[in-house]
C-alpha cells in the first residue's frame, strides 16, 4: 500500500469515528500477536506493534510505522476544523 493510499484510509476511518479522533490513554510498544492492524488492515507480521488504549475505550494494534501516520493525521484533521468550517467529523 502506497503512502498516499494509507494516509486516504486512516483519514477516512478518522473522519467516520472508525479510529478515534482523540489521542490515546495509553500506548506501548509489545511483541506482535498477528493481530490486523486498525489503521491499514493488514496483518501484523512484525516482530512489534504499538497496543493502544484509545479514548473510546477500545485497545487497538498497529504497525509502528502505521501509528505514526495516524497521530499525524489526528493532528492534520484537528488543525483543519480548529480553521473553521469543511470537514465535519461523524460522531461516535
């Protein structure tokens, strides 16, 4: 998957309510469990992932490189609706 194509997937799944659009509780890096990743979908056959306790109170699994793009575009999302009207976030 291109970047542009993961960075188009994790906006959209922020903009549905699909990941959350606050930032997490708890983050930490663990030994991969082969779970999906929340953010590409793709399974995580890395030796770590980053387990997620997020605000809505779901724990998710990443691939590291997959998080960071998601706290990126966490920050991109809130800057645009800080400026004023165009993105309207579904709320979950």
């Amino acid at each position: 998957m291109s970047d542009t194509e993961l960075r188009r997937r994790i906006r959209t799944k922020l903009l549905i309510g699909e990941l959350p659009s606050r930032p997490p509780f708890t983050t930490r890096g663990a030994p991969a469990t082969k779970m999906r990743c929340a953010a590409c979908d793709l399974k995580i056959e890395t030796v770590w992932e980053m387990k997620v306790e997020s605000a809505d109170g779901r724990a998710r699994s990443y691939h590291l490189p997959c998080y960071d793009v998601v706290v990126a575009e966490r920050e991109v999302l809130r800057r645009a609706e800080a400026t004023g009207p165009g993105f309207r976030r579904v709320a979950r």
